[in-house]
C-alpha cells in the first residue's frame, strides 16, 4: 500500500501544504499567503493566529484535493522560517503580541545594551552565534518589556515561547506539547551549542525565565499527534521538525562533511555540513546544529543574507519596474553587462560576514546611460555576490576547498542568475529539480522516523534529475566584478 508524508512549509511569507508518496516524489501543495505587517521602519511582524489558521485551511485543502485517506499518511513534519518567535498565554493559548520576524531590528538597542556589558564574546562562544537583533532571543526580550503585564506574567510561570514549529506544534496538540527540535532551538541565541541545552547564564542575560522555554527534542523525534477538530482528529505523528535551511541541507542529501547549499528565499541561508563537532567562526560565519537524527548530531556553518528574493519583490512591488519576478530574468539578459551599476540591498542591514544592522541600501554607478534592465540585473546579481561574500569565508574556515554548490529556492529556477551564481563562484552550481527542497528535507527526516525509509543510501537513491551550470567567463572578469562589488559594500556600511 502507498504511503505518504505531509509536509508543512511554513515560510516567512506564506505556509504551503505538501504531500510526497513513499518513492519521495511531489504529489500535490496547497498554499496560502499571509500578512506582512510593518508597524515602523525596520520592524516586521506576522499574525501567529493567522500562520495557525493557514496551516489548517492548507492541509484541509490538500487532503480534500487529492482524496487521500489520512490513515495512508505515515506523519506531519515540519520545515519553517526560524528566529521568527511567538509568545503566548500559558492559560489561553493566545499570543500576547504579533510574532516577531527574523528580519525585525526592533530589539538593537537591547543588543547594544549587552554588547556593552561586554558579553560578545561568552554569547558567541556558549550559541555559536554573533550577538543581533536578527536572532529570537532579544526579540523575546523586547516583547516581555514593552507589552504590558507581559515581564510580571513571565515571572509567574504564565508565558511560553517559541519559534513558529513550536507554536504550530503546540496548537496541533491542543497544548499538549511544548517543544523545538535542536536545529531551530540552536537558532534562539539561548541554546548552548556544545550542551545541547538552554542557557541559564544566557537566558539571564536575555531576562527570559526558563519556564517560558519548549522542551529541545530531536528532529526525529514523534512530537505528538494531531487532536485538533479543525483537522478533523487526523491523529497523525508529528515528526520530521527543523528549520527550513536545516531542512533544505537534508533535503539536498548534504549528508557529508563538507557539502554546501545555497537556499535563495526571502532571504538566503548559505549552509555546510561541519560534521559531529562544532567550531566557531572568527570572520562572521555562525555555528548551528544541522538536525539530530537517528541519535547523532550534526553541526553547520552558516552565513544569513537578510534580502535576496526580497529584493526582487521590491523592484516588483515597490518600483514596479517589473510586472512579476519570473520577467527579471529576460529584462536582465537584456542588456551585455551590469552597465557599471550595483545594488547593495541592505534594507534591513547586511548579515553575515558584515553584521551591520544599521546599514542601508545602495544604488551606486548611476549614468545618463543607465536603463531599467542595468537595475534589474543589479538586483539579481547581488545574490550572487553576497553568496559569494559567505562561500569564500567557509571554504577557509572549514579547510575545505570549493566543491560543487547545490543550490535550490525560487530564484534557483532563473537561468541568468544561475549562470552568473555559477561565473562568479567558478564551480558548478547545481539545480535540484525539487522545487519544494525544504518541505522534501524535513519529509525524509519524518520517513526515517516512521520507518518509511531505512537510511541515508535510501534517500540518495530518490534524488532525481539535476540542472547543473558551469562558469563561463574568464578570471580577469570575475576579479573586477566582485572587486567593484566590495567598493559598493563599502559604501553601504554604517561606519563609512
């Protein structure tokens, strides 16, 4: 009998619903967008009810569309945007204020204060990550500070927190349980990477009582069941749960030290497998736990780009230079070369390696001469120099020489941008031909759970055709490429 996985992709802009069969194959998606809220500049923050919601419709949707029975579904796993954090009534199970997303820099000035207690350095030691408002832990923080009641509720046990897989888990249970997996507790800036438990000093830090934390599992771990009425009393497992880049590197059977992905979203992660042991980065990189599955732990470097796709969504929506995304890539291939033009879209600051939260974007090399086409294609090339920016760095950490970079993600399917991924990168860069990578990772982690399939060599077996680009121009083109890349960087910065 044919059995499935339901995978839920829950994103920074819309949940998808998606069903893989037991040969690892795409049967069908349901999606819904939500609301983006921006409250003021530089502050960004989703409806948590509403993600919750989605979720239900979209799963609803899916079953209803494709006439399966639930008892055929193995499991529910679970890929989402992660540092996105909720806070909410123990008693009520409603969120006492939006969800704070990742890309939110509200909580800088809280960042600043502990930065100048002089505690970078024991953060970054005890996470693995660089002290920034980009991480869950100072957004928990500015919550329990400016929502009334909320610090005194906290100190009486009455407040949980969470990243969206843990609050989605906890609606699914009908708040039966409270809990992360490692890959997105890793991601909270209150986990310690080498303990692979909270941090009580760093909590401290934070002002986050312990009480409000979920319980970290494993990513194969069976949550729980799904009791909710909405959908119908399924009582499916829930397993299968990591971040969506985690979840895009398993997707991608990175499986070995040293494989690399690159996931263009939103943003972009940019993410290699260190293997068992962790080790912190001295030039901006950060170190994370990959997932824990089958009883071992993988570790990952990782380099955060705050606005890739976003930024086609801005020449889109916001300069309407464009009709939609999927047109960038014969407006770009429109004209020989970028024109002298670059874009530096730090609208929400840059991420790694500059971790710049007060920079700004740029537009520089501006002529007479300059057409629509020369920004669009600034615009595509600049995720590809901000890769990049990463790559080069995680090589020399890693002592691990450049290998093909398997890349997946929206603008993954923009053949312009690819081959310019590729010329700047000077490798192969290949396209998996599953679109929904991540939805595809934290499914194969849910079909090793429930016995679906029996290994890693199982799973490699079911990857299916790739698109590989190679580079095609000369190195004398790519020095000066990038090199007019970095003056434009260096342009953007705060401190400039």
């Amino acid at each position: 009998m044919r059995r499935y996985i339901l995978s839920i992709d829950q994103g920074t802009s819309g949940t998808k619903a998606l069903l893989f069969d037991d040969e690892g194959r795409f049967v069908h998606r349901c999606n819904a967008e939500h609301r983006q809220y921006y409250p003021e500049l530089g502050w960004v923050e989703h409806d948590a009810l509403e993600i919750y919601n989605d979720t239900v419709t979209t799963i609803n949707a899916l079953i209803a569309e494709t006439g399966i029975n639930p008892a055929k579904i193995n499991a529910v796993s679970i890929a989402n945007q992660r540092e996105t954090v909720v806070v909410w009534d123990k008693a009520t199970g409603e969120p006492i204020h939006n969800a704070i997303v990742w890309q939110c820099n509200r909580s800088l000035d809280i960042c600043d204060r502990i930065s100048k207690m002089g505690y970078d350095e024991v953060i970054h030691s005890k996470t693995g990550l660089i002290l920034s408002p980009y991480y869950s832990a100072s957004k928990i923080a500015w919550i329990l500070e400016n929502v009334p009641g909320a610090r005194e509720k906290a100190s009486h046990g009455d407040l949980l927190f969470g990243t969206i897989d843990s609050w989605l888990i906890y609606k699914f249970t009908c708040g039966k349980v409270h809990a992360t997996d490692f890959s997105n507790a890793s991601r909270t800036q209150l986990m310690n990477i080498d303990d692979l438990s909270w941090d009580e000093e760093v909590m401290s830090l934070f002002d986050i009582p312990k009480s409000m934390a979920p319980d970290i599992c494993a990513s194969d771990h069976i949550f729980g069941r799904m009791e909710v009425s909405e959908l119908a009393n399924y009582h499916i497992p829930i397993t299968g749960v990591l971040g969506d880049s985690h979840a895009a590197l398993f997707g991608q059977n990175c499986f070995s030290r040293g494989m690399a992905k690159v996931t263009y979203g939103t943003g972009s992660s940019i993410m290699m497998n260190i293997g068992e042991k962790s080790y912190l980065s001295k030039k901006g990189l950060v170190t994370s736990v990959g997932w824990r599955v089958g009883g071992e732990t993988v570790y990952v470097a990782e380099g955060n780009i705050n606005c890739s796709a976003a930024t086609i969504k801005w020449i889109v929506d916001d300069l309407e230079l464009l009709p939609d995304a999927n047109s960038s890539e014969e407006v770009a291939s429109s004209v020989p070369d970028n024109g002298g033009v670059y874009l530096v879209p730090a609208f929400v600051g840059l991420g790694t390696p500059y971790w710049d939260s007060e920079a700004t974007a740029l537009i520089t090399g501006i002529t007479r001469g300059t057409k629509k086409a020369h920004i669009v294609r600034a615009a595509l090339e600049s995720m590809a120099y901000q890769v990049k920016d990463i790559l080069d760095i995680m090589t020399i950490e890693a002592y691990v020489p450049l290998g093909d970079i398997r890349v997946d993600g929206g603008p993954s399917r923009n053949n312009f941008f690819i081959q310019f991924q590729s010329d700047l990168l000077n490798t192969k860069v290949i396209v998996n031909q599953v679109e929904e990578i991540c939805a595809l990772g934290s499914a194969y982690i849910a079909g090793l759970s429930t016995k679906l399939w029996k290994d890693y060599n199982e799973l490699i077996a079911l990857r299916t055709n790739d698109t590989t680009f190679t580079p095609k121009i000369d190195d004398s083109s790519r020095e000066s490429l990038y090199s007019n890349w970095k003056k434009a960087i260096s342009r953007t910065l705060a401190k400039f």
